[in-house]
C-alpha cells in the first residue's frame, strides 16, 4: 500500500505569523509532523505552502515540497482543494491520502 502525507503550511496565518515554523522547545513546529511522517510506512511527505522559508524549513527537515498556487493561499481557502492540487500534480498513484497538520 502507498500513501502520501500531505502537510498544509501556509506562511500567512493571521495569529501568528509563519506559525509552521515558529520554535517550539529548539524546533520549527512543521518538523515534528515532518519526523513522525518520515519515521512511519508513508511512502511520500509533501509539504503544500506558498512560503520561501517554511519550504526551505520544511527541505532540510526531509520532507518534499510543493509550491502552492497563490489561489490556494488565502485566508479562507478549504483544506480540500490544497490536497487535490498536490495529488493533481503527482504523476503517481496512490492508496491512501493522509492530511498531516503541522
């Protein structure tokens, strides 16, 4: 079975700025759910964000990355179309799609 975790980080949160990558005891808040998706059976950790610097984060966590269309990065964008854009773009086929919160 194959599956891919996709982890939505948008950079421009409205409570806390860049929340995703914000230290929490010594590390970006993302590289925890980036660590347990790698340490698990996922076959893919993809990190969807339209942010330079939480992809960049998220790249020397591990994880792949995905830039996110600006469309798909406002304030009120549903989480669903996020996870259908990075499947749309993968040239593969999957088992499962897992939604990752970081």
């Amino acid at each position: 079975m194959k599956a891919v975790g996709i982890i939505p980080a948008r950079g421009g949160s409205k409570g806390i700025l860049k929340k995703n990558i914000k230290l929490l005891r010594g590390k970006p808040l993302i590289q925890y759910t980036i660590e347990a998706a790698l340490a698990s059976k996922i076959s893919r950790v993809i990190v969807s964000t339209d942010d330079e610097e939480i992809a960049s984060v998220a790249k020397k966590c591990g994880a792949e990355v995905l830039m996110r269309p600006v469309e798909l990065a406002q304030d009120h964008t549903p989480t669903l179309p996020v996870l259908q854009d990075v499947v749309a773009r993968l040239n593969e086929a999957f088992d499962f799609v897992l939604t990752l919160q970081p």
